[in-house]
C-alpha cells in the first residue's frame, strides 16, 4: 500500500470514528430520526453534484430500486439504530461494535450467497461474537444498563453485513458514487414522516447543528469519496482493514472530548472482535500466503 493510501486510511479512520463522537453529543438535542434525516439530506446534497461531474447520474435513474433497499438497509435503519444506542452507550464503545460489521458481513454472505467459510474464518467468527459477549456483560454488569442498546448497535451492524451480500448479488457494476449519493437520498425520503414527526419542539443549541452538519457533510460525504478512493486504488480487501482504526479513534475521541473512560473488559472484549474480524476476512491467512513464496 502506497504511503499516500495509508494516510487516507488514517484520515477516513479518524473521521468514522469521530462519527460516534458527533452521534453521542447531537441525538440529546435532534432526536433520533430527524438527526437521521438531517444528516442523508445533506451528505445527499454534498454527494450529488460529484455525481454529476463523474456522469454516475444514470446509474441513479437505472438501478433506483435496488439503491432504494440500499438506502434503508445500509443507511436509515443502521443510523437510527446507532443514534439511539449513542443516548445511553459511549461513543468509543459504540465504535467497538461497529467493527463487528465484517462479521456479519462474512457471516451472511455464507448463509444467503454460499461463500466459504475457511476454518480460520469459522474461528474467527467465534472469537469475535465471544467479544461481543464480553462486552455485552462488561456493560449490563458493570453500569446497570439494559441490553437493549447494546442489541441496537448490533442489529445496525448486521443490517452493514446485508447490504453487502445485497450490493454483491444485485449491484455488480453498478457506479458507487451513484449508489452512495442515491441510497442517502432514498433514505432521506423514506425517514422524512418520522423525522418530522419526532422533531424537536426547542431547536438544538449551535453546537448540536455543528454535530450534525460534521456528520453529514464529514463522516457521509467526504468518508464516502475517501473510500471509493482507496477501492479504486488499493481495491477492496485493503479499504476494508479501515475497520480496525474506526475504533482505535472512536475511543481516542471519546476519551479526548467526552471523558470517556472504557473499562479493562471492554478493551479485552474489543481486542476479540478486531481479532475475530482479522480472521473472519481472511487478512492474517493472505499475509502469510504472500509471504510462503
């Protein structure tokens, strides 16, 4: 990998994992869906005229059915899951969550598209889901809290991981920026009615519009080039090793601007999941295979 892609992984790892930190401090004030509904409307309007200068715009107007399913799948319903796990989990845990995203993707992916599951995959997925475990009770045990954010976080993951086996059954080919630009606008579309439903009867302080403007503009818009980016260069198997920084920066910010402070178990069950993932998606087994010849 290039010293030039290695920096835009760090920067994208900082920025995804700042996300968590702008979720915690904005949903208070915004609410879950119109935060929601605030950020897919402006990382639609960031997004759309990149689209346009790269011609991806009849991608959009072809394939909208399956970039719609996109949109609800793959954006309205994981960020509303995580808006609302952000109201009573720490923006680092959150982040930590997240990274079991490659698991369900590798999971589903077998189950729905009969991809193999190596034995170090296998193994994988159970050290990781033995971190989330570990996490789960670090939390209930140690704090009073319910499971049910916790299961929230995980339910937005796994909807990630269904995505993925959708866009690779139906969507080959199909351009990304158009699929990015568009499954923000459908899912602007489809939380709209909720979010105007839900909407804050006191408008939010300058510091939550902030959070709310960084998230769509910063952690959607920009993240979103920035990955396209380093697929189209490094290709995906290295793009995705981005998973392991978001929650290296989750925690950093967290404990940088919100205080937070993780106890032992959850890092022990976070060094689990990053583990469970390495295997999961087969990363430490190229490494070596590169280096057998």
């Amino acid at each position: 990998m290039s010293s030039s892609a290695v920096i835009k992984l760090f920067i994208l790892g900082a920025i995804w994992g700042s996300s968590f930190l702008f979720m915690r401090a904005a949903t208070p004030e915004f609410g879950v869906y119109p935060l929601v509904e605030l950020r897919t409307v402006l990382a639609s309007l960031f997004l759309l005229p990149f689209v346009l200068l790269r011609r991806q715009w009849r991608d959009m107007v072809v394939h909208w059915r399956h970039i719609a399913v996109i949109g609800v799948v793959n954006t309205a319903v994981p960020f509303a899951l995580f808006n609302y796990s952000s109201l009573h989990l720490e923006a680092g845990y959150n982040s930590i969550l997240n990274a079991t995203a490659p698991m369900f993707g590798a999971l589903i992916a077998f189950i729905w598209l009969s991809d193999r599951l190596e034995r170090s995959a296998i193994f994988g997925l159970l050290i990781g889901f033995f971190g989330v475990v570990q996490l789960s009770w670090a939390k209930v045990s140690g704090s009073g809290i319910s499971f049910l954010p916790i299961a929230t976080a995980l339910m937005a993951t796994c909807c990630y991981g269904i995505a993925a086996s959708y866009m690779k059954r139906y969507m080959q080919g199909v351009k990304p920026l158009a699929i990015a630009a568009g499954s923000q606008l459908f899912a602007s579309v489809f939380l709209l009615p909720a979010a105007l439903w839900t909407w804050p009867v006191h408008m939010p302080g300058n510091s939550a519009w902030f959070q709310a403007i960084a998230l769509a503009v910063v952690c959607t818009g920009v993240a979103y080039i920035l990955y396209f980016d380093l697929i189209a260069t490094e290709g995906p198997s290295k793009a995705i090793t981005v998973a392991y920084l978001v929650p290296l920066f989750g925690v950093i910010w967290g404990g940088i601007f919100l205080h937070e402070r993780l106890s032992v178990p959850v890092y022990i069950g976070g060094a689990c999941i990053l583990i469970g993932v390495a295997l999961t998606n087969g990363l430490v087994g190229k490494q070596r295979a590169k280096r057998r010849p």
